[in-house]
C-alpha cells in the first residue's frame, strides 16, 4: 500500500506519510486522483462499482496494481489485484479467435459491463465465491510472445469471460488469472459485501505505469 501512497505523492494529491495505512487522508487523495483521471478521459464518474490501476507494463504474476471500491461515488476501499495474467496462461496462453496469446484488458471504460452472480449457497458458483461476470464487451490485447511485456499490437473487442473475481491466500497470481481482474481473498470477500445479486457495474482501468 505504500507503492500506491506514492504513485498518489508523486501527483501532488498526498501529502501524509508514506506508512501503507489507507486512512481518511490517503482515501480523499485517491479520490480526487481518479475524478481528476476519469475527467481527463472524459469518462463517467464511479458510483458504486470498481475502478482498477494498473501500475506497469509488466506480467510478474504478483498483486502489484490496485483496485478501488466506490460506495456511492465514495472511495472507502484501496487493495492489491492484478489486472493482468498469470504465469500460467502468460507461458500457456489460449488460442480465441484463431489468435493465440494470454488476454490483458486494455486501458478503458466499459458502461455496464459486468453483473454480480451470487447465491444463498456459494459451492454452487464459479470458482465457490460470488464474482462479477463479464456481460458487456471490453477491449483486450493478445500478447502471446511470452516476454512478461504487454504487446499492444493485437487488440479486439467482445466478450472474454474477463471477469472480476477471487484469487485464494497465496502470493502470486499463477493460474487465477487468465486476463481477468483478480482480488486476494482476504480482502475480495470484503470488497463484494455492498455489492446485490445481477447488479451491473461499469468496468474501469486506468494505467499508470509506463
């Protein structure tokens, strides 16, 4: 957390101490950072959904970007995810489309793109948890030369089953993540509570990183 208090330092929107404790200072700062983003790209404001940062152009199968939970166009919430593969579909990746490569979303905004699946009995549900199911098109890259780069050059718009989801207790992302956006348990459980069944939900990604 404190990579993500100084990507905020490093833009002029914090000034506290760089401790890794998200607080009412570091929430206002994140929140003004991403309204300042979203009007540079003329998008739509969060309201109770997830707005994703990705940090860098790199596939190192670890939770190095952040996701940001909006409650009523409110920031109460910044955790770890990942926005981009693991290594297992980075060095395995699909062929979708007579195009074989690992799927990494795009830098965008998608209006209602993803609707939460939940149940009273959550074994009966993909991957056991509630998760956010992509209903809408997107835009992604296919990356399939296995040099823990993004490649921009091949880029399609549909619908990949790039959902938002769970990703266990361990450390790396490994085979969680085939493009989708993926949380630790710890802290996905959390983020899901203000969330009702077969909501829809804007997907947003901004990058940060070169």
């Amino acid at each position: 957390m404190q990579q993500f208090q100084t990507i905020l330092a490093n833009r002029g929107y914090y000034t506290g101490k760089i401790d890794g404790i998200i607080g009412p200072m570091s929430l206002r700062a994140t929140q003004e950072f991403i309204a300042d983003e979203i009007v540079k790209r003329n998008w739509v404001q969060p309201t109770t959904e997830f707005v994703y940062i990705r940090t860098d152009q790199t596939f190192d199968n670890r939770f190095s970007d952040f996701v940001i939970r909006f409650n009523k166009g409110v920031a109460d919430m910044v955790v770890p995810c990942s926005t981009t593969p693991g290594d297992y579909y980075v060095f395995n990746p699909l062929t979708v489309g007579g195009i074989t490569g690992c799927a990494v979303a795009c830098e965008q905004q998608a209006i209602a793109s993803h609707t939460f699946i939940t149940s009273p009995n959550w074994k009966s549900l993909w991957l056991g948890a509630p998760y956010f199911m992509q209903t809408g098109a997107i835009d992604i890259f296919r990356d399939g030369n296995r040099n823990r780069q993004i490649d921009r050059n091949i880029r399609t718009r549909g619908w990949y089953g790039i959902n938002l989801h769970r990703a266990g207790w361990g450390s790396f992302v490994d085979n969680w993540s085939a493009g989708c956006m993926v949380v630790l348990d710890k802290a996905w459980f959390e983020m899901i509570k203000i969330f009702t069944a077969k909501q829809v939900i804007n997907y947003t990604l901004i990058e940060v990183g070169n």
